[in-house]
C-alpha cells in the first residue's frame, strides 16, 4: 500500500487561488457581517458566488460534466482547508454543507431525469438543498435507526408524514433529500427511503429557525413539518427501503469535508496566536519567548499537523473505493476535538484581544464547539470505534 503526500500541481494551483481569493475577498465580507449569515442574505451568496466563478475556483468538488473542477478527495482536502480560512470561504466556492454532500449523493444516486432537475443547478449556485434526516426525540439522531417519520403508499406516489428539526439549511432551500420510513419500525435496521422533495409543496412547511450556538452557516437550521407530503414515484431517490445504505455515501465523505473545512478554521486562529505572540510583550519578552505560551502554540501546531495526516489517510481510503468507516470515524473525532482545542488555545494566547471583537477568535470560537456534535457526536463515534477494534480482534483470534 502506498499512501503519498505529494500534492498535484493542479491541485496546488487551485489552493493557491483560493488562499488568495478568501483573504482578498470573502475574509472582507466576513467581517462585514460578523460571520453570521443563518437568515441567509442571498445577495451576498450570490455574490461572493460570482466571485468564486470568476476566480476559477468555484465548484472544485463537482464533476466537470456539472461545470465543476472535478476534484478527488485528497485534492478536496487541500482546496477545503484553504476555503476554510474563512467562515464564509465554502459557501463562495459552493462546497459548503449541506449542498456539497448532497451534490456527491445526486451525482452518485439520481437518475439522470432527477440530476437535469437538481444537480445542474444545485452545483451552479442556482439551487439550495437541506438534507432532512434528524428528528426530535426519540426520532432519528445520533441513532438514524429511530427514524419516525413515514412514507406510506398513496395513488401515483408517496405521503410523508413526520417531524425534522436541525435541518441545516432549510430556510430558503429549493428542495429537501427527506429520509422517512417506508417499512419497519423506529429501531429497525433497514426501511428507510430518500424522496425528493421540493419546497414549495404544501405538506412541507418550516415551522421555525432554532436559534443555535453557531451562526456562520447559511439559512441556520430549521424544524420542518411533512404533513400529508405527496410525492410522485419519480420524488424516490434510488431505490424503496435503500435509504440508510445511501445515507453512508453521503455521510463518511461529508464527515471528511467538514473536517477539511474547520481544519482551515483552525489554521487561521494558529496565524493569529503565532502572528499575537511575535508582536505582544509581557515580562520584558515577547510572547513567543515565554514557555508556557510556547506550549499552546507547539501543541495546536501538533494538533492541526495529525488532523491533516488522519483526514488525508481517510480521504485516500475513500478515494481508492474502501468503505473507510473506521477511518472516517478517528478522522471525525481527532479533528472535531483537535479544532477546538486549537482555537481555545489561541483565545488563551490573545488574552483579552482573543475574547474581543476586534479579533475574529471569539467567532471562530462559538462556531467549531458544535462541530463535536454534527455528523455524530464523539461519544458514538468512539462506540463504533471501539466496537469494530474488537470485532477485527475477535476475527483474528477465531482464525488462528
């Protein structure tokens, strides 16, 4: 097995223009609006969208056919960690969440009807999405088994019934990817199904934007109501009770685009403790000559040097058409972890500056705390992990 650290020079080209586009021209219109863009000013998607297009930069994870750059997973993960360096640098290059998983989904799901439908103009920056999975207790969460709601046979289609809430990107999408239980009961391992499901039918309504912790992703996160949801057959994406299969095509890439995107978030507060403890004196030394402040600084270097290693590791699995789930699981809890510990650690090196507005820290502080809980909180991935650690244990005692 050989794994390289090499990057392609295409793949460099295109970090090199993003690094340069989002300190130039996102990181500007972050500051303008504080990083909070849940009630979703269009105007300023669309703009910064643009931008992006006119950069070359735009759509790096979609296939050329759809008018993106085309990019594996390794070269993903170089691009993203650049976009990352802003809060807003994914959502001008379209390859923030939710929309960039669900594009991987169409691309590898849909037919070819429902991609003309939702893919072209989801990867062009015409079209918002949610994916509509999490419900409220004791539906679907961490455990995508208790999902409640239901899909039930009707004439010339389906009627979703249910309740969702935490659905990021709701406010504002141009459809929703709806998991709901087409056989079985909450618990049961299989009978999900993914519909197709476009906003502006009468049995979806948002019944409000939960007020959250973070407020750097566009549209927030909503609770939505299916009520008498009536779909036409061609709304079923893939095939009838092939739902949670599906799921995970999204799910373990979308866990590791998310880690390229907070890694990115993590270097940029690395660059202002590094850039605060050159210039800040204290005790007749500049900061950076003082050992304990050395050590915040050694250990975030340490920490965002192993997310990267541990997410390329995972990328190339998936890249080389492993299923990668233990993999993708360390990669999502080191670097979940990892980020929060180095933006913690650069609010302590800034001081007060760090808890201030006058720096972007705080920002990035109440963004990254959620990322230990979205996309399976540590708790449930450490349980697989430990879960499929003794599995290959017991295999390997029972074949001796």
């Amino acid at each position: 097995m050989t794994i390289g650290f090499e990057i392609e020079d295409r793949v460099a080209d295109i970090a090199r223009r993003t690094t340069d586009f989002v300190r130039d021209v996102v990181i500007p219109e972050e500051l303008a609006c504080d990083g909070n863009v849940h009630t979703g000013p269009e105007p300023l998607r669309r703009r910064l969208q643009e931008a992006a297009r006119a950069a070359g930069v735009f759509a790096p994870h979609v296939g050329a056919e759809w008018g993106g750059l085309g990019l594996d997973l390794c070269g993903q993960a170089v691009v993203f960690e650049a976009a990352g360096h802003s809060l807003l640098g994914p959502l001008a290059l379209n390859c923030a969440a939710p929309d960039e998983g669900n594009m991987h989904l169409l691309e590898v799901i849909a037919t070819g009807e429902q991609k003309q439908r939702h893919l072209r103009g989801l990867a062009a920056g015409e079209m918002r999405s949610c994916f509509a999975m999490t419900e409220p207790s004791p539906g679907a969460g961490s455990d995508p088994r208790a999902l409640a709601t239901t899909a039930t046979r009707v004439d010339g289609g389906w009627r979703i019934d249910g309740r969702k809430w935490f659905i990021s990107g709701a406010h504002g999408a141009d459809f929703a990817i709806c998991m709901a239980r087409t056989s079985g009961s909450p618990g049961d391992a299989g009978g999900a199904t993914m519909f197709l499901v476009d906003a502006d039918n009468p049995g979806m309504k948002i019944v409000r934007n939960i007020d959250t912790l973070d407020q750097g992703l566009f549209g927030g996160h909503s609770e939505v109501v299916f009520d008498r949801c009536e779909v036409g057959d061609d709304a079923v994406l893939g095939e009838v009770n092939e739902g949670f299969r599906y799921a995970q095509v999204r799910l373990g890439p979308a866990r590791m685009t998310h880690c390229m995107r907070w890694l990115g978030v993590a270097r940029r507060a690395q660059d202002i403790a590094l850039e605060r403890a050159a210039e800040r004196s204290a005790f007749g030394k500049p900061l950076a000559e003082l050992g304990m402040v050395q050590q915040l600084l050694a250990d975030s270097e340490i920490d965002i040097e192993t997310s990267r290693a541990v997410l390329w590791r995972a990328c190339w699995e998936l890249d080389q058409g492993r299923s990668a789930a233990q993999h993708t699981s360390i990669a999502k809890t080191y670097v979940s972890e990892a980020v929060n510990r180095v933006v913690d650690r650069a609010v302590q090196v800034c001081g007060a500056l760090g808890i201030s507005r006058d720096a972007p820290l705080s920002r990035l502080y109440r963004e990254v705390r959620p990322f230990r809980i979205y996309d399976g909180p540590s708790e449930t991935h450490r349980w697989a992990i430990a879960k499929r650690a003794v599995r290959t244990a017991q295999e390997r005692r029972a074949a001796r």
